[in-house]
C-alpha cells in the first residue's frame, strides 16, 4: 500500500547527472568545462527519426581538449537511405555500433557536469531528450549553448537573418571544414567557431557565463 509514496528509481548514470548539476554554479569562465556536441541522425523529425552518432569534444580554459572527446555510433532501428550520402553511416557498416540506450548512457557520463555547446543547439538536445524519454527520463539538465545566437548577438551583417549555417559561420571565421558532416568532426568545428566567437564578444565585453546564456535565451523569444 505504500508502493505510491516510493521515490521512482532512475539509473545510476541518470541519478549522478542530476545530482552533479543540482546546485552547481559556474564562476570563472576559464574554469568552466565546455563539451561541443553533434549528432548525426537519419533525418529532422524528432519522433520518426533516431540518432546514428554522438560526437563531442571538450574545451577548458580557452582550448580544445582533442584528448577529451567522446564519439559513439548507434544501432540503426531506423534506416534512411537517402541521408546516407550525407552522414556515410551505413547500417551494416564497419563502425562499432551500440543500442540506443547505452549510447546515452556513455555521453551522459562523459558530458558530466560540463556546459553543453551546440550549433542548432535546440536540434541536438531534442533528439537527446526525445531518446531519454523513449528510456522513461526526464529532459538533459545541463545548460546549453548556441553558436548561432551567440553569432547573432556579435555581428555586424546580416543582424536581421535568423539562422546562420555551419558553412556559414566556417567562411565568416575562417575555419576550416575537415570531416563536415561526421558528428565528432563537426563537433571540433564548433568548438572552433565557438572559441573565435567568445574571443570576438570578450573584446567589448566581461566574458562569462551567466551573459551567454542570457544572449541564448533573449534570441530565442
């Protein structure tokens, strides 16, 4: 009779990501971990279609940590054929393949308790949350950054455009597009884009956190 009142009982990679995030607080920006993230997927629908690789890497303290990166391919549920000549994941391919579940389960405890970054952030983290929730979870707790919007809040052209590509931000900061379209070779290529763009903001003004999220989250009303 007292099964109600019992406390729902999550996994323990799930239990540790919410207790590390519970009362953290971010100070120095130098201090903070960033972990850059990309997902290759079999199409844009949130429901009908399913990740086929997570791709990350870190940057702490204005440098990208190519030791600290995380990539994981997922067994193919779903399988479109026409995304293929874009992603060139195959669902019979060479790369190792893991369930869904346990995909997620090693990007959670990999991301820890860093600050997720992300171009099209809302894209990525839904697909994430949309699988967590397939896994009867609740929505990622880390706070997220966006590329775009932090372009947006910085530029000097095109202010009255919405969103701005991956290409694009590769040509207007001069970075290059090795591996474009793997998840973990888009992911370095963000985290290139996302040290030039808080470089850029940090010239006119005080460079930390609490600022970049607000940027996020005014452009996104």
């Amino acid at each position: 009779m007292f099964d109600f009142f019992k406390r729902k009982k999550y996994p323990e990679f799930w239990e540790n990501h919410i207790e590390k995030l519970k009362n953290i607080k971010y100070s120095n920006f130098e201090s903070i971990r960033f972990v850059v993230l990309d997902t290759e997927t079999t199409g844009f629908s949130y429901e009908g279609d399913r990740m086929l690789c997570i791709g990350a890497v870190a940057i702490k303290n204005n440098k990208i940590l190519v030791s600290d990166s995380f990539e994981v391919y997922i067994k193919q549920e779903v399988f479109n054929k026409d995304t293929v000549k874009i992603h060139g994941i195959r669902k019979n391919g060479n790369e190792i393949k893991v369930s869904e579940e346990e995909a997620l389960r090693q990007f959670i405890d990999y991301l820890d308790d860093a600050v997720i970054v992300a171009h099209h952030t809302v894209f990525d983290i839904t697909m994430i949350n949309v699988a967590l929730k397939r896994m009867n979870l609740g929505s990622i707790k880390s706070k997220q950054l966006d590329t775009n919007y932090i372009h947006k809040k910085i530029a000097t052209q095109d202010k009255s455009k919405k969103i701005f590509s991956l290409d694009e931000l590769c040509d207007i900061y001069n970075v290059k597009k090795h591996d474009r379209h793997t998840a973990l070779g888009d992911a370095l290529i963000t985290a290139y884009i996302f040290l030039k763009l808080t470089i850029k903001y940090q010239k006119n003004n005080t460079l930390n956190l609490h600022d970049l999220i607000k940027t996020n989250y005014y452009l996104n009303k």
